[in-house]
C-alpha cells in the first residue's frame, strides 16, 4: 500500500482504516474506543502517491475529487484524526520538507501587490452572494463570532457580540468621530458603528461584489449620509481618522507587506486616534499555509504568528494599548457555519456542484479543527500613537459593552 508508510509512521492517536485501490486494507493508530475512528477508501494508485508524497495538499484534492472517499465514521472523524497527528507530519524527515520549503518559499508565496491582491481577493470573496447567505448569519459577518455561552448562543447572537466587542476597544466616546475600515466585507460592523455610536465610516474592499452589496444595504438602511463603500486599495487612501479598524482582513496582507500596511496605519490615524486589528493567528513561531487551502481557498492567505506581527508594529512609532487572544471562538464560529451549509448544501450544489461542495466542507471541518488542535487562533489588536489615546484600565471596555447590552434589553421591553 502506497501510503502505508505514511499512516503507520504519523497516526498514533485515532484508528485509521485505509482501503487502497485494490481493496487492501490497513489500519493504524491506538485502537482506543474513546478517540476518533474513520474507514476512508482511496479509489486509484495515482492518487495513493500523491497522498504518500504531499499529504497535506492532496488528501484535501482526493477528497474534493471523490477519489478519496469516507466509507466509516464521517469527515470530521477522519479530519479530526489527521488534525491529532499533524505535528508528527510536520516534524518527520520526509513530508516536513514541504513545511520548509513553504518556509522559505514565504517572500513569494505571500507577496501581494495591489493587482494581485485583489484578484486573491475575487478568488474567495466574488463568489455568488446566495451562497453566503446560506450559512453566515443574517447581517453577513463573515469573521470570528465572539460568544459569551458558546452552549446556548445563536451564530447571530454570538456576531452581535462581536460587533460590541471591536466598538468598546474603539472608544467611540462621542458622535461624529470619522471611523476607517479596511476590509469592509459585507458592510455590517460599519453600518453597526454608525447606527449605534453615530460615527461617520468610511469602508473599503477589494470585492466588487462586496461593495455592490454593502451600498444597497446603507441605502437600505437609511445610512448611506453615515456610511460610505469605496472599491479601494488601503494603500492608495490618503487623509486622517479618529479610528480605524481592520476585521479578517490582515490574514491576506502577505508577509512582504506588514511594514507596508502598518504604517498606513500610522499614517491614517489621527494624533490622538485608536485602531484595532482583529485577525486569524497562530500560538506558534512563523510558519506556512495549509498547501490546499493556499490553493483553493484563500491564495495569497497567511495566519501571522504574534511575534512577526509586533516586531514589525515596534518598528511604526505605534503603542500596542490591548492585545486580546480568542482560543476557541473560531472553532464555535466554525461548526455554526458548517451545519448551516450542511442545511443548505442542496441548493449550493444547484449553484455550483458536487465537487465545489466537498472541498468547502474540507474547508469549513479543517478550519474548526485547525482552532481545536492545530494551534490557530484570533487576536484583537489596539493600537494607538499616543499611550495616553486610552484609559489606563480596560474598564471603558467592559462599561460600554454593559450600557449597550442594557439599553438593548430595554428596547426589547417597551
């Protein structure tokens, strides 16, 4: 069997059962009835040795193409099994030369120029708008949820906070303040901060189809004064504001550009103005991109581990006031949208096919379980270029968060 030598080697935790493309089958693993079991049968011999050779780019591409199939247990379990025994692949000899390369392969694989990122940008986000709707909660946020009870909270519920959370670190103490942000997606957390704190907000994307929708919905909601979406590179923009802020949007700057992108930061904000980053990392030092998702997913994408990330902000004449670091909310985030397209994932074959349906549940499982086990997670960043922008404690956090949790409770009442 083709990929004996790589099962046997890397699963430890688990039971794998693989059956090759002659109807020979191994097993591999602990046994244990309290860990995860999956059966997967791969259909043809090509395919066992792309697996063999470069298992982090074609299990994704085996399974996508039906040509690796899940005959026991279900995705997640096999997911979840590979998930457990990643770190063995990464540290092997053999298959960790791919880690490497993608190492040193980072000032091209992650070099992302004004055209070139807004063709990544189309890749993943110019898809069609019905099939967003199908799985993101009811105002489109398409980043992490932040949930207070992650048992009982609705995905809708659970982005609401999310929305109060990045408002509370903006200090949006007064009305009128001119707010930036950079990766507007969908125009929720910007018509948020209009309608609740009365800011003027300014979003840019590099999504046609993004913008289109985020105009209609200001004009919708009556905000389009408050609330303007322009199709713009940050680099290009030019002026001052009170706050800016930047949600899912740092993860496709690419390495070669954090000094780029921080000081236009810096340049943007105002003397006394605040910004928050919002952005997927990673607890471990710099590393790669998942090969698949790199190239079916998000190209040009990259999770920055905190290190690289503020040794480039030191070098920016910014304060970091606030770093915050969500573990586990992705994960919840994550498992909310895949039940929904699971819901749903008739009408997305009818909009694309079978194919484009098994690589997004490859996408959605594998991002869950990357936030469960392989080391992923979310920080909120506050920056500032005066230590004295913020208050010393994070009360004014906590304080704003309560008032608008209180006043919407009263609203629900009369």
């Amino acid at each position: 069997m083709l990929t004996g030598i790589l099962f046997r080697q890397i699963v430890r935790e688990g039971t794998l059962t693989v059956v090759d493309s002659r109807g020979r089958s191994e097993t591999y693993g602990s046994g244990r009835r309290d860990e995860p079991h999956a059966t997967v049968r791969i259909t043809d011999r090509a395919t066992e040795a792309k697996i063999a050779a470069h298992p982090k780019l074609y299990l994704g591409e085996a399974y996508m193409n039906s040509r690796l199939l899940v005959e026991e247990g279900s995705l997640y379990d096999f997911l979840n099994i590979c998930g457990r025994n990643v770190l063995r692949l990464e540290n092997h000899p053999l298959w960790g030369m791919f880690e490497r390369a993608g190492a040193l392969l980072r000032p091209l694989l992650y070099y992302n120029p004004v055209g070139r990122a807004r063709k990544n940008v189309a890749h993943h986000y110019d898809l069609s708008g019905e099939l967003y709707d199908l799985f993101l909660d009811d105002d489109w946020q398409y980043s992490c949820a932040y949930f207070l009870d992650p048992k009982s909270e609705t995905i809708e519920q659970a982005q609401a906070n999310k929305k109060r959370h990045i408002a509370a670190k903006l200090k949006l103490d007064r009305p009128g303040l001119e707010v930036l942000d950079i990766g507007s997606g969908w125009g929720g957390l910007a018509m948020y901060l209009a309608r609740e704190a009365g800011a003027n907000v300014t979003g840019v994307t590099l999504s046609e189809e993004q913008v289109k929708k985020s105009r209609q919905r200001a004009k919708d909601a009556g905000l389009e004064e408050q609330v303007q979406f322009q199709l713009q590179d940050y680099r290009n923009l030019s002026g001052r504001y009170d706050r800016i802020v930047s949600v899912g949007m740092f993860e496709h700057v690419g390495t070669q550009h954090y000094h780029e992108f921080f000081r236009k930061v810096h340049d943007l904000l105002a003397d006394d103005g605040v910004a928050m980053i919002h952005s997927i990392g990673r607890m471990s030092p710099p590393g790669s991109t998942n090969a698949w998702l790199r190239k079916y997913i998000f190209p040009g994408g990259y999770t920055p581990a905190l290190s690289e990330t503020l040794s480039v902000v030191e070098r920016r004449d910014l304060w970091v006031t606030d770093i915050e670091i969500l573990r586990l909310h992705y994960a919840e985030t994550l498992r909310r949208w895949y039940d929904r397209f699971q819901a749903n994932r008739a009408r997305v074959r009818e909009l694309y096919d079978e194919r484009f349906c098994r690589m997004w549940e490859f996408y959605l499982i594998g991002c869950e379980l990357s936030f469960r086990q392989m080391g992923q997670m979310v920080f909120q960043m506050q920056l500032s270029r005066r230590q004295d922008a913020v208050p010393l404690t994070r009360d004014y956090i906590t304080d704003w968060e309560r008032a608008q949790i209180a006043e919407g409770q009263s609203a629900a009442a009369e």
